[in-house]
C-alpha cells in the first residue's frame, strides 16, 4: 500500500510537521485494555479503577480480568489459581540453561533468553491461535517467578525453596523476600499483592509498544515476550526500579538525601523514579504504593529508606516541578520485603507479563503491522565508487 502512494502523499506523511521525537502525543493503536485517566482514577484496567483493584483484588484476578476481558467469578478464579500452580514447573532444558548460567549473569538478561527457551519448549510452540495464546500467557504468568526464583538462587548458590501453598503474591514473596514477623508478613503480601497489580498494565509504555511492533508480524507470542524484556530491561522504563534502590543504597542514610540530591541536581543527573512521558501531574499509582511501603516502615521499624524517599520527593517537587513515578516508593517497599535489588526489574515481569499478553493477543486480533516512516537526514544523493577508487 505505502509503495503505491503518491509523491504528495508520501511527501505529507513523512513531512517534519508530523514527527513526534520519542512519539511523543502520537496515537498508535486502539486499546480495550487500560485507560490513561486523567481525572481521580488515574488509571483503569478495563473500565475498573485501579485504587478499587489494588485494595480490593487479588493479582491472580487482574491477571484474569487483563487476559479474559472481565473479573472472574469464584469458580473462575479457582480454576484459574490451579492451572498457575500445575504449570509453574520449568522443562528439563530451561532447568539446564539455568544451571550453565554465568554467575554475573544480569536476571533481565536471564529473563530474556529463559522465556525464548520457554518458547522453544512450549507445548504450544506450533499453535499460533488466539486459544493457544491464551494457554501460553497463563503458562508464562506461572513460570516466570521459577525462572526468576530458581535462577536467582543458582547463579547465588542458595538452594531452590519449597513451595508454599498460598496466593501468588504469598508463593512469590517466599520466593525472593525474607522472614518477617507474622504481622509484617502479612503487610508485605498485601503490598507485594498491590504492587503487582499496579505494575499489571499501562497502556503503550516503551515495552508494551515493543511487543505489539512485534506481534504485529504475526510473529509467536514468545517471541513478542522477548521483545517485551529487553525493552524493560532500560533504566528509563522498568530497569528504574533497580536504579532507585541502588541511590537509596548510595545514599544510605536520610541526614545525607538533601546533600546528595543537590549535588546530583547540579551536576544535571537523572533522578530515578521521577517524571514521566505521560503523567505529567503525577502518578496515581505512587501515592498506593508509597502508604504500603509507609506501612512496612513502621511495621519493620526500619523508616531509613522512607525517610530518604521522602526527602527526595520534597525536594524534586521544589527544585524541579517532577513527582515520583510508580517506580520510586516500590523500591523502598521492596527493600523493606528484603528482595535483593537485582530482583526488582524481574519482578515488574511478573506482573507485566499480564499487559503484554493481553495486548499480544488484542493486536493479533485486529491485526495491521505496524510500520512507521522516518524523515530522511542523511547524505544527499551521491555516485557510487568502486572500492579501488576509494581514498
Ligand atoms: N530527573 C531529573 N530531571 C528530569 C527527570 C528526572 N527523573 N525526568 C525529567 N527530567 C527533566 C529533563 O531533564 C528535562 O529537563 P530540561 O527541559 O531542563 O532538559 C525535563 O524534565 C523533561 O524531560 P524529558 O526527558 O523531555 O521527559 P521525557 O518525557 O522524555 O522523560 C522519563 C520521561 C520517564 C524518561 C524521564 O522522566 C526519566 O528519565 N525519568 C527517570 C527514569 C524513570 O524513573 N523511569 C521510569 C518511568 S515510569
């Protein structure tokens, strides 16, 4: 079709009045999935505010409700909950791909190439039908936190923990956290819980876009996932969560956060956890997370990184106008959890692992591959030398 067009046409499509550096403002699809919303929800998956879902739900019923399209009923939900315990095993090969894994390995990394092996292996594999999708989503959905889990405790040299029988936030939190007592325990679950369904889903982020590019090809649901980690992976998108518990580790103690953050300021560096391409007033999200990781603080008895936190969202909103993204308190909640800073990007797949599925499969549903154009700016039209004559 494009190869068709007029000069005209081609000149008005591709001409600088219609291009958006980073896409900025541009509208790259029609979505059923989750709404930006700009008024008090902040954010809806599915026509469901995501204040309601996050105190309200389970992760395992907004895993439900951004694959099937609506909240389960209890029988669902049990159905549901069993299927991601049966298939939460990883086949013998990704088991040996984990254990050849070099011991600096990043887990992003390790991410990547264990869902690509996951792909290989699927039972699935051949089967690019909407059913079929749906069967490999809930596979991945069940996997991913034994692929994180078993990996991470490989490559550290930990055994692989048993597996209690609880929720999926419960069975993740055992997975990658630490003991707490029974009352912080609980809090933990409840903001782990929180914290994945805020993560579940968000429109066309960098990494959702990736996967849908990629889906548009009608290429294998696998292979969009894998397109999906490695753009996650970049500290300007999910890899930030790690980023900001690193500062928080540099920073370490809250008497030295103003100091720090001046001094980072005046040297023009990027504030982890801070801004946003589209939540230019602010991120809902972060006020949900942040009274969890206020909560932790005061049942941990530990406020050293809220503290901090706080101090640097004071500040940032002074100096520069810019509110913390859904990524900066999450950190400190992390923290509090006791997950290792190189699990938290990881962990952010295991929730977005729902969004990008539900989005695989509304692409391929309604499919047009999506090719944009470029402006051209590089050398203007010169002649070929052979390469004899080349100085
Ligand atoms: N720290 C310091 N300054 C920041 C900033 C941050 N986190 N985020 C934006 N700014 C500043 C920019 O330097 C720029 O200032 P200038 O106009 O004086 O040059 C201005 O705010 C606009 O930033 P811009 O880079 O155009 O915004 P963007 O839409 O391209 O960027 C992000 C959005 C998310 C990439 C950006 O805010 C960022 O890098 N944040 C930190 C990483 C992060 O937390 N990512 C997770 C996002 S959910």
């Amino acid at each position: 079709m494009n190869d068709m067009m007029s000069p005209a046409a081609t000149a008005e499509r591709t001409s600088p009045a219609a291009y958006s550096p980073g896409l900025e403002g541009v509208i790259a699809a029609e979505s059923a999935i989750c709404q930006v919303d700009e008024g008090a929800a902040g954010l809806r998956y599915r026509g469901y505010a995501i204040g309601d879902l996050a105190e309200h739900s389970s992760f395992e019923e907004v895993a439900f409700l951004l694959l099937y399209g609506h909240l389960p009923s209890r029988g669902e939900l049990d159905t549901f909950s069993t299927q991601l315990s049966r298939e939460s095993g990883l086949p013998d090969g990704v088991r040996r791909f984990i254990d050849s894994l070099p011991p600096n390995a990043h887990l992003m990394d390790v991410l990547r190439t264990g869902i690509s092996w996951l792909g290989l292996v699927d039972s699935d594999a051949d089967d690019g039908s909407r059913d079929a999708n749906l069967r490999k989503a809930v596979r991945l959905l069940a996997q991913i936190p034994s692929l994180i889990a078993d990996s991470y405790r490989t490559m550290t040299g930990d055994k692989p923990a048993p597996s209690p029988n609880g929720g999926f936030a419960e069975h993740l939190l055992h997975l990658v956290g630490t003991a707490a007592r029974q009352e912080a325990t609980d809090a933990m679950v409840q903001a782990l819980n929180a914290s994945l369904i805020l993560y579940a889903e968000h429109e066309l982020n960098a990494s959702t876009f990736a996967a849908r590019v990629t889906a548009s090809t009608m290429t294998d649901l696998h292979g969009a996932i894998t397109a999906a980690v490695a753009a996650l992976k970049g500290p300007l998108h999910g890899g930030a969560n790690e980023a900001v518990a690193a500062m928080l580790a540099e920073i370490g103690r809250p008497e030295r956060a103003e100091a720090w953050l001046r001094e980072a300021l005046a040297h023009k560096r990027r504030v982890m956890g801070f801004g946003h391409r589209v939540l230019r007033q602010g991120d809902a999200r972060s006020d949900i997370i942040r009274r969890h990781a206020e909560r932790l603080s005061r049942l941990c008895g530990d406020h050293t990184w809220y503290d901090i936190a706080s101090t640097l969202e004071r500040i940032m909103l002074e100096e520069k106008g810019l509110r913390p993204n859904l990524d900066f308190y999450t950190a400190v909640a992390y923290r509090l959890m006791g997950i290792p800073q190189a699990l938290s990007t990881p962990l952010f797949v295991c929730s977005r692992i729902t969004g990008w599925c539900a989005h695989v499969i509304e692409q391929q549903d309604h499919n047009r591959l999506i090719r944009p154009r470029a402006i051209y700016r590089g050398p203007t039209p010169r002649p070929y030398e052979p390469l004899d004559r080349r100085g």
